[in-house]
C-alpha cells in the first residue's frame, strides 16, 4: 500500500475543492435554504405534525434535504474528481504511478466524503436559521451521513470511470438520483400516499436511506432501521466490488 | 552488454478495433544509457512506452524492470520509473510547484521541497513555480511535465517525443537537460521520428515499424553496418568496360560511360578512404575525369530504406 500517494490525491482533491469552495459550497447551502424557507416555514406551518410521527414539518425535512444535497454532492464530487483527469489526459499519471484501488479509493473517494461531510455540516447549521430541530441520535446521525456520503461517492467515482462526456456525468444525478430522492420520501412520509404508491415506493433504494438518516434525527421512520442501514452498507459493499473489477480489468482506464 | 535495466520479451498489443499495435516486441535496455526509439507516427511507439509504464494491458508478452517483473511487482516497478508523454496533460489551474510536489507524492516518496526546488530550477521554472501552469508558454508547459516525471528521482526516465513542436533553442536546452540525467546516471528511452535527435543524444537505436522492432542497434554499429559511401566520377569521353585493374572497387558505369558509380564502404569512413584509393588509381590508369561527386548515407537514408521494407542501397 502506497499510503504517501494516498495521502497526495486526498490532499489535491481537497485543494482543488476549496479552490472553488465559494461556489461548492454556497450553491447546496443556497437549495437547502430556499426548500426551508417555502417548505419548512411557510407550507410547513399549514402541515399536521401528527402525519410526521409528531415531528414539526420542518425538522421532518431536514433530514432529507440533507439526503438531497448529500447524494448530489457526494456523487458529482467524486464523479468529477476522476473524471477531469481522464478529460485532460492527465490520468496517466495515476495509471504510471504505484497507485492501485485502496490508493484510488482513499484519496479520490475519501476526498469526496470529507467535502461532503462539510457541506452537510454548514446545511445543518444553516436549517437551523429556520426551523428547530433537535438530533435523536447525534452519534448514530454521524455515522449515517458517513456511510451514506462513501456509498454514493463511491458511486460518483464508478459514474465518473463509466462516463465519456460531460452530458453523461450530468444525466445520471439528473435523471435518476433528483427524482428517486424526491419520490423516496424528501418532503413526505410514505403513510401519505394511496396504493399503488405506498408499494412502488419500496423498489426506490433511496427511500430506506432517507428513512435511516431520518430516524437519527428524528427517531421516525418508515421502515425498520435495520432494513435501512442494511441496504446502505450492501449498496458500498457492491460499489467497491465494481470498482475492484474495474481496476482488475482496466476498463475505460487502460486500454 | 551490462546489467539490463528492462527486458523486454514477445511483446504484443492488440487494440479493440483488431490494430495490431505491436507485434513481438523484444527488447533489452541497459542501466545508464539512453536509447532512441525511431520510428514514423502510428508505429507504436507510445503502445510500447504504454505497456511498460501500465497505461494499457499488453496483450502478449512479459516485460521485467530493475529485475522485477513489472505484472506482479507493479508498486515497486512503477514507482522507479517516469513518464513524459506526448501530449501536454494536467490540471492547468494548478499551481507549478504544487503539481509537482503532487507528483512526489503520488509515487509514494516523502515530502522534499528541497528536491522539489532543485528539480524546478534545474528547469528553469522555479522562479514559475506559483504560477498557473495554464498561465505558462508551451516550453514551459513541456518542462513542467518533465519536471512532474523528475519529481521522484526515477531510475528510468521514458520521453514520448520530448522535442515535437518545439522550437530549436529548446530543443537544444531539452538535449542539455537529458545529457544532465545520464551523467546522474538515469536510464532513458526516448522516442524520436527526429533522425537528428536519435543521432545526437542516443548510445543505441531501435528503429520500429508497424509494430515491429526493425533493428537494435549502437547508432555507430547502425552505421558501419549499412551506411554506405557513393562516389560519381563523371568523364568526358565514355569508358567502354570498368578498367580491369580496379575489378576489386564495387564500380559500375552509367549515362553511357560517362559517369563510374562508386557504391560502397561501411559508414565508418573506408568508404571515403576507398574513393580516394579509387581516384589515385584512374589517374594512375590514365582516365582522366572531370569531375567527383560524393554522398555519404545517413540515419535517415538508412532508416527510410528500413521503414520502406527496402534492404539499404547497394
């Protein structure tokens, strides 16, 4: 193991991060105020708090808003990060050097894990400014953030091997991980909705994730936790897996 | 031949599409010297330097570095080499040191910014060394790639075209900089469709061709082996046979026998010496000629005749 190049690509990816951490970190923290301001307090009042396991509306959806903001960061942190290089040529560096998978995975997705864990730290303080919300769990939150932001930048990194243009790298957040977080539950609870629904909604994998980190916070959840955490470890266990076949076989790497 | 620093053996790569980009490759190269890889765009000359330094999986062959085979001992392989590629490639809004001192570490060796600086100045880019690499001149950008490849003191050092595109006085300063590194004692291979630039920096040539390596040779062992000397002797009135007494010269008549064609000698100047042998002796024939006119082969005579499948002029 070859902890020193560990150590450089971590250390460059965050130093390419707060080189631009103006606009990393005002976009997220801009979204999650706005979906505060119109959800949490100005639809959120009108809202009944029995329908949100007794919770107010506003701290029901803190957790997922923080779901929302840590998919897309954690996926288009890690995504980019090797992407670019792949982009520039400059990925040849990395493929000459004594750097394999735990190298690669510490560095480039350790880095978007660290981002990520600070980007949700500032949306945790900044929904503060608008609703009041307590942490069940504060430990067990913790963890659940951690766990969530390596599974989905360990997705971004397999997306950003996958990718062959930038429309692709863009799509996927789009089109799949926008619209499972909205339908897995962000700004509702699942008892909401009528048949079929109810039961479509348990083929979303982004619904137990949004309910596990829910139950941190708030101690409410849709389904049991154990069914939740259990998916979100079997979802890092299969991306390490890809991206072991992938630095096995080379694809999209070396030719 | 002393301790070889690469072995190469059987060396193949096939590409997607059905390319065969190199077709048996084998190769040894020696601690210390540099050795120029010749050959016209799209012989496969980046696939060879790629297959050693891991950029694409070989699909024959074995290739060993320092000893070790580079398949089962990637870490510690890889890590002793450097690589420059052709092509300018990096993260241009990062900063000239820090992409160096990047580099150091991402081959796993300790924190030197003492090394660092004097990577950097041997370059000529420490007084650039908090600029953007984007912010750069081309040359520049072509030393910060060298100075990347530098940055963890390899033991072998790969060049994939260091001079293409750039002007002579660099060209000039990039041959210095790889004179410098072989009197540290850095092995380097470089590839060159210069014939120039194999001539003037390389102990030995491997000319390569459509996948194959052509010939492996000292660039003096090249030469006596199929450089050639021709000589035109060019006569008023038109001899009637080659004169019997110089029946040893490799002679042959042209334009009618006016012209006696002198083709011969070895690169190694018995070709020069030959024809002045020759001269001496028509005068002594009594064949007086009017005018002389001699070639020397090069390299690049040498090599078109290899890469055009033509054994070299007789």
């Amino acid at each position: 193991m070859n902890a020193r190049g560990a150590l450089a690509i971590l250390r460059n990816e965050l130093s390419r991060f707060f080189r631009t951490a103006f606009g990393s970190i005002l976009s997220p923290v801009l979204t999650t105020s706005l979906y505060l301001v119109v959800f949490g307090a100005a639809i959120g009042s009108r809202m009944d708090p029995s329908q949100f396991g007794g919770s107010s509306y506003g701290a029901f959806i803190v957790p997922g808003l923080l779901m929302l903001t840590l998919l897309s960061e954690s996926t288009s942190n890690s995504s980019f990060g090797i992407y670019m290089p792949r982009f520039t040529g400059a990925i040849y560096e990395l493929l000459s050097a004594p750097v394999g998978v735990a190298e690669t995975l510490l560095g480039f997705v350790g880095a978007a894990v660290l981002k990520s864990l600070i980007i949700s730290g500032i949306i945790m303080v900044t929904a503060l400014l608008f609703v009041d919300y307590t942490i069940a769990h504060p430990i067990l939150a913790f963890g659940y953030i951690i766990l969530v932001a390596s599974a989905f930048s360990l997705f971004g990194f397999i997306l950003g091997i996958w990718a062959d243009g930038f429309e692709k790298l863009q799509i996927v957040p789009l089109l799949i991980l926008t619209p499972l977080t909205f339908l897995g539950g962000t700004f509702y609870s699942v008892k909401v909705l009528a048949e079929p629904w109810q039961t479509i909604t348990q083929f979303n994998p982004i619904f137990y994730l949004i309910n596990g980190l829910r139950w941190t916070f708030t101690g409410y959840s849709d389904v049991p936790i154990g069914l939740a955490f259990g998916m979100t470890v079997g979802f890092i266990a299969l991306c390490i897996t890809v991206i072991a076949v992938i630095f096995r076989t080379g694809w999209r790497l070396r030719g | 031949m002393t301790e070889p620093i690469l072995e190469i053996r059987g060396l193949a790569k096939t590409y997607k599409g059905g390319v065969r980009a190199l077709d048996g490759v084998d190769l040894e190269i020696s601690k210390g010297e540099i050795f120029a890889l010749l050959g016209p765009n799209g012989a496969g000359k980046t696939t060879l330097i790629g297959a050693v330094c891991g950029l694409l999986n070989p699909t024959e062959g074995t290739i060993s570095a320092f000893g070790l085979d580079a398949q089962s001992h990637w870490r510690e392989v890889r890590k002793r080499i450097g690589l420059v590629p052709q092509e300018l490639s990096f993260d241009m809004f990062e900063k000239v040191g820090r992409a160096v001192a990047y580099s150091r570490g991402m081959f796993g060796s300790p924190a030197d910014p003492a090394r660092i600086e004097e990577v950097l100045r041997s370059l000529s880019l420490w007084h650039k060394r908090d600029s953007r690499i984007r912010d750069l001149s081309g040359g520049m950008k072509r030393r910060v790639m060298i100075a990347k490849a530098l940055s963890h003191d390899p033991d072998l050092l790969f060049l994939d075209e260091p001079t293409a595109g750039v002007d002579v006085e660099l060209r000039r300063d990039m041959w210095r900089q790889i004179d410098k590194l072989r009197s540290e004692g850095t092995t380097i291979i470089l590839t060159t469709h210069y014939i120039e630039e194999a001539q003037e920096m390389a102990d030995r040539v491997g000319v390569i061709n459509k996948g194959k390596l052509l010939l492996v040779d000292g660039k003096d062992a090249i030469m006596a082996k199929l450089g050639r000397t021709a000589a035109h002797f060019t006569f008023d009135t038109p001899l009637e046979a080659i004169p019997a007494g110089l029946s040893e010269y490799p002679l042959s008549l042209d334009n009618g026998g006016t012209t006696l064609v002198y083709r011969g000698g070895d690169g190694t100047g018995r070709g020069k010496r030959e024809v002045a042998d020759l001269a001496r002796a028509l005068v002594a024939e009594g064949l007086q000629f009017t005018g002389i006119e001699t070639t020397e082969s090069s390299l690049e005579d040498i090599f078109v005749d290899l890469v055009e499948g033509r054994e070299p002029a007789e």
